[in-house]
C-alpha cells in the first residue's frame, strides 16, 4: 500500500511486512513489522476509510491473505 492510499488489513501467512512512513525531515520511521502470521494495517485508514500517511512494505516474497474493511462489515 502507498502512501495516501486506503489501507486493507494484511495478514501475513509467509513472509515480512512493514509499516512505516516518513518524517518532515526525511526520516524513515517503522511502525509495525509483521513476520510469518502476523498482521500489519495503517489503523486510522483502515477504520477512517481515508487516505494514509503510512506505507506497507514487502520485505521479501510474502503471501498475504488482504482483507478490506468492506469485507468485514456486516
């Protein structure tokens, strides 16, 4: 997921994942690392449905189960 994009709920089921962005002063800051059956999302996007400040990373060949919050509304 790219920054400014709306995030899905990622999980993990082989691989690693980041979540991470980018300060004023062109710091990269890793919030979240999801490993082997694990979950990452950028959490105000995913639930607010808006743009994110964050982005989500593969780190390596990764299978991710991807889960969109429209899916899991009843």
């Amino acid at each position: 997921m790219n920054l400014g994009e709306i995030s899905n709920f990622y999980f993990a089921n082989k691989g690693c994942m980041r979540t991470f962005y980018i300060t004023e002063n062109g710091s990269e800051f890793i919030r979240c690392l999801a490993m082997d059956k694990s979950f990452c999302w950028a959490i105000p996007s995913f639930l607010n449905q808006q743009a994110s400040n964050e982005s989500i990373e593969a780190l390596c060949d990764s299978e991710l189960v991807i889960i969109s919050k429209k899916t899991l509304t009843f």
